[in-house]
C-alpha cells in the first residue's frame, strides 16, 4: 500500500515540484528579491500539491542516484526554460525604457533596485512595473498557470530535454523581442537624435550658446512630453506583446520533443 502510494503521488509530485519551482523562481511578478523565497517555495508547494492530485498513471522508479539526479534536473531545466521566456517578454518595456534614457542622458539618473538586482533607469523600471501590473489586469497569470498545467501532457515528466528547433525558436525570440524594443522606444529616439541635430546647427550658428548645458535639460523635458504622448498607445502595444507571448509558448511546448 505505501509502496503503490508512493508511486502514484509522491514520486510524481517530486517531478512535478522541481518543475513548478523552476517556472515560478523566474516569473517577474514572483521572482522579484523583494518576494520571500519561503512564500515562493510554498506556492510551488500548493500548485504541485494540486497538479499531483490530479495526475494519472505511474512513473518507474529510477534505477540509480544518477538517473534521480538526471530526472529532477530535466525538469528543473524544462521550468526555467518556460519560464524564461515569460521574463524575456516583460523584459521587453525595460529595456524599452533604458533605450529611451539612454538618449536623453537619464542613465546618470540610474539608481540600484533590489528588485532587479542591478543599476535600473527611470523610464525603464516605470515601463516596465506598468507591462506587470497590465499583465495581471488582463489575468495573464491564469494564462501562465494553465499553460504549466498542460505543460504536463505536452511535456511528459519522461520527455527529454528541449531539442534543437526549442533551442532555434529561442534564438529567434530573442531577436524579435530586441527589435520589437527598439521599434518601442523608435518615436522618443528619432525626436532626440532630430535635436541634436538642431543643436548641433545652433551651436555653429550661435557658437556662444553652451550646447550641453541648453540640451541636457531639453532632452529631459522632450523625452517626457513624448512619452505622455505615447503613453495611451502603450496598452495596445502590450497587448500584442502579451499575445505573442501566449503563441510563443504554445509553440514551444508543442515542439519540445
């Protein structure tokens, strides 16, 4: 009896954990170092409790350490796989925004966050908060949950490791998501780069006007009346994005093996 137990719960939970702990440890909403990593741990908990109640069949045994580490280490490897995809597209608006502060001169306005463990800028960590809290709104969480769910039926806890077409798909997402980045911050950049340009003719006309101490605080309050211009236009911009991260990883899921 203890034995059939073992095999129909906990051994499969174990699998299933080690994957759910993964996929969660990287989510931007709950992998942020201001989390605990206790609550962290649990939800893992509950969601493995609850996907390994509703597991079906049984797992063999492994035969040795090895194969144990060998399991338990693929499906950690297949949760940080599904899970980084999840932070590369709301790492989108971040580097969005550093773009954008990049050009105006706000990266000497970068301060230490950590949250994100590293120097962070204004319009960044602000594009970047606004993706998160959209993406909670418009309940992306249950499209992530449910996606790990079925992750469990496309991914078999005996599948191999991500093949090469994951490997490629990964590749050209990374791609995507920088242009995609550029493209975002395109309008605040083309408007910086046409005032240095009229900076630049203004100093050689009017060589007596400090073109430095005129067009740092220029830029400032150009970049910002442009981006509260943009500002509405974001939410649909978002929106695609988050659409193409639900596609994405649909596809990857069905193309592991």
């Amino acid at each position: 009896m203890a034995e059939a137990f073992f095999l129909e719960f906990w051994w499969p939970f174990l699998l299933i954990f080690s994957r759910v702990v993964a996929f969660v440890a990287l989510l931007p909403f709950l992998g942020w170092r201001g989390i605990p990593v206790l609550l962290r741990i649990f939800f893992s908990f509950v969601l493995a409790v609850l996907l390994a109640l509703n597991w079906e069949g049984r797992l063999p045994l492994p035969r040795s350490d090895l194969e144990l580490l060998l399991l338990v280490g693929r499906q950690v490897g297949t949760g940080l796989c599904l899970g980084f995809l999840v932070y590369l597209f709301l790492t989108v608006f971040l580097m969005a925004g550093q773009l954008m502060d990049h050009k105006a001169g706000l990266m000497m306005a970068s301060t230490f966050d950590p949250l994100f463990g590293g120097q962070v800028t204004i319009l960044g960590q602000f594009y970047h908060f606004m993706a998160v809290v959209l993406y909670l709104m418009l309940n992306g969480h249950h499209f992530l949950f449910l996606s790990l769910r079925d992750s469990f039926t496309l991914i078999p806890l005996t599948a191999a490791f991500a093949g090469e077409a994951v490997l490629w798909h990964y590749v050209r997402t990374f791609g995507f998501l920088f242009v995609l980045a550029f493209q975002i911050a395109a309008p605040v950049v083309v408007v910086l780069w046409m005032l240095d340009l009229a900076l630049g003719l203004l100093s050689r006309t009017v060589p007596q006007i400090h073109v430095f101490i005129v067009g740092l605080p220029l830029k400032v309050a150009l970049v910002l009346l442009v981006f509260m211009l943009l500002l509405p236009l974001a939410g649909a911009v978002m929106g695609d994005v988050f659409a193409l991260l639900n596609r994405d990883m649909i596809l990857i899921m069905e193309s592991w093996s």
